[in-house]
C-alpha cells in the first residue's frame, strides 16, 4: 500500500493531466489561460476619455483612443483650430467634467490624474469620462 504522501502526489499529476487534457481538446493554451487567470490587473476596469464640444456651432471634437485604468495621467487635449464657439463669438477657456463647468476643470495641455472618485465617476458612466468644453 502506497502512502499517504504518494497518493496525494499522485492525485495532483493525474489532476494535472486531466485538466491539461481537456484544454488541450478545447483547444487552449493553458500558459496564457493561466497566466490570465492570475494576472488580476487584466480584470481592473478601464475607462475612455471623450470630449464634447459644449454647444459649438462647427468643428469636431479631440478623440482619445486610449484607455485608462485607475490613477492614471491623461493628457487633456487642446481645442481644435475649426472649432467655433456657441454663438461664433465665445472663447474656449479649457475643459469640465460637467457640461455647466461646475466639475473637475482642466486646461488644454495639462495632465488629469484619473484618481479613485473621477474614475468611479466614469465607471458609473459606461467607463467613459466626458470632458466638456466651457466657453466664456
């Protein structure tokens, strides 16, 4: 009779084929499943930044295609040169994280930390932070 030891050792191997076994027939690599099983950053959500040009009358917003995770920097992105103020006459003095200018307010070119409460802000919002145009 084999020991205890041996059958818990033995149990683990066969364990080990089977399940090799049935990614194998699945047709999975077991090296990148697990790898993404123990890779936890992988399941932190990400947010887009979007930018709305506020009521301007002609031009079309900046685009970020990056995603962002928690506490990350973003560069806030300058006002396109054919964008045209609401009425033609107001100017563009930077970006809000509410359309009334209430919210976080940013200036073209400088970094925004997406800190835990902007970020859960825009996980609440489809994972997606709008920045808003405020004119003066």
């Amino acid at each position: 009779m084999r020991s205890t030891k041996a059958r818990s050792v033995l149990s683990i191997v066969v364990y080990s084929l089977l399940i090799s076994s049935v990614f194998i027939i699945a047709g999975c690599d077991i090296k990148e499943m697990l790898s993404r099983a123990l890779d936890v950053k992988s399941l932190e959500p990400k947010v887009s930044v979007t930018y709305d040009l506020n009521g301007a009358t002609a031009g079309d917003p900046p685009t970020d295609t990056n995603t962002y995770a928690v506490n990350s920097q973003v560069r806030v992105a300058g006002l396109p040169a054919d964008v045209v103020g609401p009425s033609g006459r107001r100017t563009f003095v930077g970006w809000s994280t509410q359309s009334n200018g209430g919210g976080t307010n940013v200036t073209p070119g400088s970094i925004l930390n997406l800190a835990s409460q902007l970020f859960a802000q825009a996980v609440q919002n489809n994972n997606s932070l709008t920045l808003y145009a405020i004119w003066s």
